[in-house]
C-alpha cells in the first residue's frame, strides 16, 4: 500500500466519523431546542399571582419553582452536549463570537456541531482531491479542504448579513410604531410587544425575545444588551443608547423615537448615494483581488507541473510572498477608499 491509498482510506474514515458525530450532535441538539421551549412555554402559562387558599409556604415554594425554571429558559447558550467540550469552548472568546454569528443567522446549530461541519467538509474536500488525482498532493487537498471546509462560514455569514439587513430596514417602521403606541398611551413594554405582534420577520422575532424576557422578570438594562449582542449594528445600538437614556433621565419617549427613526431613515438614503457612487470602486477591488487566485488555480489544475516550481524553488516562493503582500496591501487600500462610513 503506497502513500496515496493510505492517506485515502485515512480521510474517508475521517469523514465517516465525523459524518457521524455530526449527525449524533444535530440530533440531540433538535431534541434539546424542543425541551427549550417546552420549558419556555411552560413559564409563560404559569400565573405569577398565588391562587386563593394557598398558605404562605405554598406561594413562596411556587415562585422559587419559577425562579429556577426561568434561568433554565435565560440561560446561556450550550456550546455542546459534552460537559467538557462546554466548558473548553466557553473560555475561548472566538467561540462566544461564533455563537452570536449563528444566532444572527437564526441557527439553532450548536458551535461544536458547526465545527464539526466544517471539519467533515474539509475532510471530504482532501478526499475527493485524493481520489481526482489518484495521488497524494498537498497544495491541491489543503485547497479543496479551504474551499468545503470554508463554505459553511461563508454561508452563516451571508445568511446573517441578510438577515441585518433585513432587520435594519424594518427598525424605522418599528420605531415608529412603538412612537404611536407610546402617543396612545401604553408602557412601552406595551409597545414592545406590539411591534413582536404586528410586524414581519425578522425584527418580530427579536421583539418577541424582549417582550419575554422582559415578562419573566429580567432587567431592562439586560434586555437591551441581549438584543445588542443578537442584532450588533449601528442602529440597533443608537436604539438601545436612547431607550437607556431616556430609562435613566426621563422625557418624552415618544419625541426620541421620532428623532431617531428620522436619523436612520436619512442614514440609509445616505448610505444607498454612497454606494452608487463607491460601485465601480468595490467592483474593481473584488476583480483585481480575485483575479490572481482563481488564474493561478486554472493554471495549476490544467498544468501542476508548470505551477509546481512556482512553490519549491526558493526565487519562487520569494515572488509568491511578495505578490500576496502587495496583493493584501493593495485590497487594503481598495476597500479604505470605498468603505465609507455614514
């Protein structure tokens, strides 16, 4: 058995296991959300009030009992099933970034089973370059393992950039809603739950967040930095900076949120000019940063031999290093020039 077939049964027993564990950890997952909202449910439905003829103990015992049942439903996000894995993932601050990227996404998938996609993809995508070219080769496997193992970062981050979006243009229309409860009279956890009510995903679903921790009892100053750490924009924080100001000094509440609908609606016809004008910048940056690397991929996989010296002579691999530095300097400046904050 030579070099090439042991490094394929390798990956292919890489990628069986980890098929494996990833299916296992999606499960359990699905079946741990479900005892989620069972439990959410479950809080909700319970009346805060003590019933007529309970003693003193039977009420207090009652509320402790709901106590505890809201932090199960308040606490915070498992990173894994394992213990373990858990407690590993919880101290590296990468993994608390990742989370709040899958939960902008709307992904109900744990980091660990994430991760454990990713690898799978990038096993997968090393095996199939083992089995293209019937050899062992480096530079093409660790490019197809980039490429799979890569493609589910590129699609969480697509999918909550969309999803940004979309919630940043909505914010106004919510806001002005919440001015119009809060002109007709109501709390403005009144007109929280309004906007959860009335209006479309996905600003409905984060409202609903904020109705519900804010009716099971957590502070209101917690609940507008959950929704920061869901929803991190520029908006969002402008939103929350003046529900806090306005908690903490007083004043009409309505009069704030009218201003600030104002300003993000004159923020996004601003933002739209810039992007007319910046759109043959940002074209031409995507072009000439993308244009050496798909060429050299083309190349080497019509003619490895021609590309091979590029990376084993040392003058080569000298000219490599300064063509990715210029490259990277050259796409810093490109998008300095046409990321233009508003």
């Amino acid at each position: 058995m030579d070099v090439a077939e042991a490094a394929t049964f390798v990956l292919i027993f890489l990628a069986a296991l980890f098929t494996f564990m990833g299916v296992w950890l999606v499960l359990s997952q699905r079946g741990e959300t479900r005892q989620r909202i069972r439990m959410r449910l479950k809080g909700v439905r319970q009346i805060q009030n003590y019933e007529m003829g309970d003693t003193l103990a039977e009420a207090r015992e009652r509320e402790a009992e709901k106590n505890k049942q809201r932090k199960q439903i308040l606490r915070k996000r498992a990173f894994s099933d394992i213990p373990a894995l858990d407690g590993a993932l919880h101290k590296a601050s990468w993994a608390e970034k990742l989370d709040g990227l899958l939960m902008e996404a709307q992904l109900s998938i744990s980091v660990s089973a994430y991760l454990m996609v990713c690898f799978f993809l990038a096993a997968l995508g090393a095996a199939v370059s083992v089995l293209w070219r019937r050899q062992f080769d480096p530079f093409l496997a660790l490019l197809f393992a980039m490429i799979l193992g890569g493609s589910p970062t590129i699609y969480v981050w697509l999918k909550s950039r969309s999803r940004l979006k979309r919630f940043n243009s909505q914010l106004p229309d919510a806001l002005d809603l919440m001015s119009s409860s809060v002109k007709s009279g109501q709390s403005l956890n009144a007109a929280i739950q309004n906007v959860a009510d009335e209006m479309p995903e996905p600003i409905n679903d984060e409202f609903s967040i904020m109705a519900d921790e804010l009716s099971f009892g957590v502070p209101f100053s917690d609940v507008v930095r959950h929704l920061t750490d869901r929803m991190n924009t520029p908006d969002v924080r402008f939103f929350a900076s003046s529900l806090m100001i306005q908690k903490e000094t007083g004043g009409n509440l309505s009069e704030v949120l009218d201003g600030l609908q104002n300003t993000i609606r004159e923020r996004f016809r601003i933002m739209g000019r810039v992007k007319t004008l910046t759109a043959q910048g940002r074209l031409s940056g995507v072009i000439v940063g993308l244009l050496p690397l798909v060429l050299c991929g083309v190349i080497y996989l019509l003619n490895p031999s021609y590309m091979v010296p590029l990376f084993t002579d040392p003058t080569g691999q000298k000219l490599v290093m300064f063509a990715v530095v210029w490259q990277l300097i050259g796409a810093f400046f490109i998008y300095k020039i046409v990321n233009i904050k508003v």
